[in-house]
C-alpha cells in the first residue's frame, strides 16, 4: 500500500521557482506502509543560473545508504535508478509537452532522456544531455553525498524547442530508501494522485529567472 502524507513539519509549497543557489528541501511525500524518515533525512536539490551565458546547474544532495555501492568499472550512465535511491530533476516547455528528465545517485551514477510528451521518451533508455558535466562528491565514511550536472542554457532550450528559459516549468523529486524502512518518494511542487507519479507537468513550478 502506498499513501501520502506531510512531514512532521511541513512548509507551503512554492507558487513558482526561483533558479537561483540555494537548497530546497522536497517536503512532499508518498510513503509506502507506514514508515517515515526524520524530517533532517529528507533529500535537498537547487537549480542555479550562474549567468545569463553559463550553464544550468542541478545540484543534489542525500544521505547514502548501504544499497549505494560504487563498483569499479561501473557505468556512469545507466537507466532505472529510480528503483534505488536518486534525486530527479525535470524541467518543460508547458507550449509544446516537451521535457526532460535528469537524474543523479549516491552511487556516482546519473541519468537523462527527453520526453516528447508524458512519458514517450525521444530515446527509450535516456541519452546524456549534450554538453554536460557530471560531478559527484561523497564524504569519507559515506556519511553524506552530493552530485550536480551543468549543461549549456543553450542545450536544453534546444532540447525543449523553447526561444529561451522564460515561461518553462520545473520540478524536483527524489527516491529515498531509509535503513530498514520502505521506500519514500518526494516531491518539491505538490503533485496529485495516491501513488508516486513525478511526471505531471502541469503541477510543475513555474521558472523565474532573477
């Protein structure tokens, strides 16, 4: 059974979202069975936009867990990470239904596929975003992770058949197993339905660009 419910201290969900540096905690929830994590476990994310020439820059951040092993030789690039624990960032063009949809995990992997519309994928098993850097970072001990992925302004407006930035809609989720507990799935627009469905363009957050 999966349901939906707030942590114990919830904060109002954004009207729109600000690109800019700092953290955003995903506050919304679907929990299957009954186990939350503390509120302090909750995975963050930001978008920044350096300049008006540089690039997008999707940060991450999470707590690892022991289902986060980095292999040697282990691909980089891979599909289904959002059976395991990952932090997800979506951003559309409300005109046309396009969207892409780019992850990033604890274990040094990540992920990218353009979508043409809700869930009819440009390349069935993703393909990287031209231009892009990856970087990952975990702390000794594994005691904490951060990822990030830059990728050209210019790329992904490409990408969404967009004449700029303006006017586009974005989203951050995540898939969080805690130690022992069941699966949580986060959200940070407030996105409809009883079970975990990130892709739901028209509950995305409007993108402001300061």
């Amino acid at each position: 059974m999966i349901s939906y419910a707030e942590d114990g201290n919830p904060s109002p969900h954004p009207q729109y979202f600000v690109c800019g540096p700092s953290w955003h905690s995903l506050t919304q929830h679907w929990v299957q069975g009954a186990t939350l994590g503390p509120p302090d476990t909750a995975p963050l994310a930001s978008l920044d936009l350096p300049d008006a020439e540089g690039p997008l820059v999707f940060r991450a951040r999470m707590i690892p867990s022991a289902i986060d092993q980095i292999r040697t030789r282990q691909r980089e690039f891979v599909s289904g990470l959002w059976k395991r624990n990952v932090v997800e960032w979506f951003l559309g063009n409300p005109r046309n239904g396009r969207y892409i949809e780019v992850h990033l995990a604890p274990s040094h992997q990540w992920w990218a596929c353009t979508f043409l519309a809700v869930r009819q994928p440009v390349h069935p098993d993703g393909h990287p975003l031209p231009l892009s850097r990856v970087i990952h970072r975990t702390a000794a001990g594994a005691t904490s992770w951060e990822g990030e992925v830059r990728v050209p302004a210019q790329v992904v407006c490409q990408l969404l058949d967009a004449p700029s930035l303006d006017g586009l809609r974005t989203n951050f989720s995540a898939v969080w197993f805690p130690p022992g507990g069941h699966a949580c799935y986060y959200s940070l627009a407030p996105l409809h339905g009883p079970k975990p469905n990130f892709h739901q363009p028209d509950f995305w957050l409007p993108l402001h660009i300061p």
